[in-house]
C-alpha cells in the first residue's frame, strides 16, 4: 500500500503538539477525533478543549495501547493514535 492509498480518518490538522489538561485548538480536535475513532463506547465532542473528559478517554486509550499512561497526547501516543484511527480495529 502506497501513501496515495491511505485514507485518514480524522483530518482537521497534521499539528502534533504536546497536549495535556488546558489545551485548546484544532490539535485537540484531532486528537477528540481519533480517541473517537480508536475507542469503542467513546463518543467525545469535538470541542477542541482539552478538559477532564479527554484526559479520561486518553488515559484510557494509553492503557490499552499499552504504553505509558499519563493523560498527556505527547509522540508515543500522537503515534499510537494515528495507527488506531486509521486501522479497521479498535484497541479496546
């Protein structure tokens, strides 16, 4: 499969920054968009604000993925997301 073949599920920004609690913007939604599309039963508003309900599906998230579980949308889990909004699956 070539790059021209791949759909991306979620396509409000390629921005990446660290978020965590507090951020705001389009990296948020992004990030809102693939926990919504990784995660069965998960069905967050794309709001672009970074607040207690994002932290929880991300926490969430990390744990399933199996990677480092702080609640913080950093390279590991910007990574992780890509792959899992993008796969036909849900990581949990």
């Amino acid at each position: 499969m070539t790059d021209a073949t791949l759909t991306q599920r979620c396509t409000i920004t390629d921005a990446r920054p660290v978020l965590k609690q507090g951020s705001k913007g389009d990296a948020v939604k992004q990030a809102q968009c693939y926990l919504n599309t990784s995660l069965t039963a998960t069905d967050l508003v794309l709001d672009g604000d970074f607040g207690p309900v994002t932290e929880a599906a991300t926490r969430r998230f990390q744990t399933c993925a199996k990677i480092t579980v702080d609640g913080v949308i950093g390279a590991q889990t910007w990574s992780f997301l890509t792959f899992w909004s993008n796969s036909p699956d849900f990581v949990c």
